[in-house]
C-alpha cells in the first residue's frame, strides 16, 4: 500500500519558519485532489502560498496564491494568513470545476464565501476582516457545507432566527476552553432588540456572498435567500455617550500613552486604527486638519481640528518626522489590533465610568456633542466619513435640538389661513397637577 503524504502543520508561523527551506512546497491535503502549499524561501525571507488541483483526466494544475504573512502582517491581498490562503485557493478549486464542467463538485457555501471575499478585497475592501471573523462564527458552523443551489427559504430563514435567540458571544482568552457568551435577560427587549439587529447585519454577509455567485452564474437562481426577510423595526439611535465630566475622568484616569489615544478620538471622533496608523505628515495645523487616508468610508478624507485639537497635535508632532506615528504605546510599538481594549477596561474602572465603554463610543461621544450644540448632521456626517448622512441622522437625529421641529417649519411654510394678529399670547401656566 502506498504510503499517504504527510500532511504539513501550516497554520502558525511559529510552526512554519521551522521548517527547512526548499523549492518543492510542504503540503497540507484539504480534500483529495485538493491542496495548499507553503514554499518556505532561503536567506531570512518570508514563504508563499500555492495551490494544487489534481484530476486524473487533466493531471495536476497550480496557482500562486500570495506571499505568507511570516514576517510582514497580512493584508487580505499580497500578504495572507494561512485562513486567507486557504479561501482563496478553495476559490480557485471551485472555479476549476466549474471550467472543466465538473458536476461532482457543486458550489458549497464556504466557497461562495470564499469567492466573494476574493472579489470584495480586490475591490477595495476595507472591512475583511471582520466579514471573516463573522463568517467563520455565524455562517460557515451551520451553513458552509451545504450546497448553494441547495439552499431553501426555510432552512435560511430557521439560521436566522436562531441568531437572534442565540446568547451574544464575548471576547474570550485564547487558552479559554470554552467559550464566553452573554445570555439575554428575560424580559430585556432591548437585548433582545439588539440581537435580531446583529442577525440582521450577519445575514447581509451572507446575502451578498450568495448574490455574488448568483451574479457570476454560479447558481441558477437566488429565491431562496432572496425571499428572507430581515428583521423589522430593529434598529435604535445609540444613546451611550460621555458626558463633559465623565470624559475628563476618563482622561485622567488612563495611562499616559492611552491617554493621548483616548484625548485624540474625543477632540476628532476619529477610529482607532484611523488614529493608530495616523503619520505627523498628515497633521496640517496651517490648515486645521487630519488627513485620514486609510478610512473605513473608502477615500481619504479630512478632519477639522478645533483650537484645542490643533494644540493637542502640535504637541504630539512636536520633534517627529514626517514619516513617524503620531501615536505609540509606551514601548514605542505601534497600537495594534485590540490592544486599547484591556487598558481603556482599566480606565473606565478607575474613573468609575459603568459599563465601560468600547473606543467607539469616544467617537460617538465626539459626534453626539457636536449634534447638541445644533451643528447641521451633514457637518457631521462629513467630520465623521459617514458614507451617508442617513447613518448620521439614525445616530444623531435626536439629539440635535429642535432638528425635527426646525425641518418641519422650514418644509411646512404657511397656509395664510391664518390671518396675523396684534395680539401676545401669553405663556400658559401649569396646574399644579401637571406632569
């Protein structure tokens, strides 16, 4: 009996820069006929992905993949994680079979997913990520396996509803067993509100992998999902933000490379990763503003900085170079992905600010001031990057003063059914009963 090749462990790079380097790649089988390879370079260099594809009728067919993210982050594009390689080379397996007119193997789910993420990064995605973080949760657990044109509006629309029932998950150590989820409280309509809201949000994920395929040619048809409805009425203003005094609490209580952190997201509403990946050249204070070129939106685009902003700014590029970070960690390091998280915990204890908040909400807070000194929602929707002032006023509407009321006696005008008076109404006082 012939020997089965040894499947490589390719999915650390711990694991894979202990490898010897050579030209014929370490492969790791994900199903037969089907496999990733890791290429691991000489002289101190990074390794790349490859794929193969083997049917006996067409023999063995290759494709390059991208380089591995052994030394350099990955970026979901030139540089992947192990996970991304491995969609993309499930992306291209599925596109084989296709071309070779293999039925054996019809469009599964996760190569759907797959397929889609290929697209939404080479158009410019910003938010991959968090798409494959909530794909690997919510979707590909119950749904990946199956096949797309075997989807049914039933089996779709019981997945949906189960997320909205399900208990939230929370963020859980990595040597954590099992993990944390926070169940919702009986009678509590606004956890409950807000998990058909999430249910909503992972199901667009998911409709818009499926469209995907659909528009490709991929699959005869979309009713299936196209006949799931999202939930209704599930959406609320988020109303949770610092007060003047909680905020200089806030403020005091961090550490101080936090501090600057958490200072910088109330004087602009920035992002964190806006903030963390911010240069000294993109802080003009002749002109008043940030330049934010990696925005979540798409474009680059400008914050104002107030006089107290440009104050904090001028200080915090004071002896840098053009090229260096504003803002840095205590060691140097730049702020990576969650590393605000612990320590701004910290702070929101020390400055007895319960619950603590997420970094968001210092953004929220910066935006929700700016709408209660009556500052128009377009103003905002342009300081924050909302692609939309929609999102804006769903946020913000209510809190901005006499927004509502100003609008509809701009838009109303007069009748002139009601002729002008001399005479002053005076003010109604209260009975003493009122409420």
């Amino acid at each position: 009996m012939p020997r089965k090749a040894r499947d490589e462990r390719l999915d650390t790079r711990t694991a894979r820069l202990k490898l010897k380097p050579r030209r014929e790649p370490y492969w790791r089988n994900i199903q037969e006929g089907r496999a990733i390879g890791y290429r691991r370079l000489s002289g101190g260099k990074g390794g790349t992905w490859i794929a193969r594809h083997y049917e006996p009728a067409e023999g063995r067919q290759y494709r390059a993949l991208g380089d591995a993210d052994d030394l350099l982050e990955a970026d979901g594009s030139a540089i992947l994680t192990f996970v991304q390689a491995q969609d993309r080379a499930v992306a291209w397996f599925a596109e084989v079979a296709r071309r070779s007119g293999n039925t054996a193997t019809p469009l599964t789910v996760k190569e759907a997913i797959a397929e889609y993420l290929a697209d939404y990064t080479a158009r410019g995605g910003k938010a991959r990520s968090y798409i494959e973080t909530t794909c690997a949760a919510h979707i590909l657990p119950k749904l990946g396996e199956k096949r797309v044109a075997e989807l049914t509006k039933k089996a779709i629309g019981a997945w949906h509803r189960g997320l909205a029932t399900a208990p939230a998950r929370l963020r859980t150590a990595a040597k954590a067993t099992k993990r944390r989820v926070r169940e919702i409280p009986a009678g509590d309509t606004d956890a409950a509100r807000a998990r058909r809201s999430t249910a909503n949000a992972i199901l667009t994920i998911l409709k818009a992998a499926l469209n995907f395929a659909y528009s490709e040619g991929n699959v005869p048809t979309d009713d299936a999902w196209r006949r799931v409805r999202p939930f209704q009425k599930v959406q609320a203003a988020r109303i949770r933000y610092l007060a003047d005094t909680e905020a200089t609490r806030l403020v005091n209580a961090c550490w101080p490379d936090l501090r600057l952190l958490v200072s910088a997201a109330l004087l602009t509403g920035c992002r964190y990763q806006e903030l963390a990946k911010l240069r000294s050249a993109d802080v003009n204070l002749a002109a008043g503003v940030l330049t934010i070129r990696a925005s979540k939106g798409g474009p680059a685009r400008h914050v104002v900085l107030t006089e107290e902003a440009k104050r904090f700014f001028g200080q915090a590029v004071t002896g840098k170079a053009g090229g260096d970070l504003v803002l840095v960690r205590s060691d140097g390091d730049p702020w990576g992905k969650s590393h605000q998280f612990r320590p701004l915990r910290e702070a929101c204890a020390a400055a007895k600010i319960t619950p603590a908040i997420s970094f968001h909400i210092l953004r929220h807070t910066h935006a929700s001031r700016l709408a209660m000194q009556g500052v128009p929602l377009a103003v905002i929707a342009e300081q924050l990057g909302h692609a939309d002032v929609k999102i804006t006023r769903r946020h913000y509407a209510h809190l901005s003063p006499g927004y509502v009321a100003d609008t509809i006696r701009k838009a109303f005008g007069s009748l002139g059914i009601v002729p002008e008076s001399n005479v002053t109404t005076l003010q109604q006082k209260e009975s003493p009963g009122a409420a």
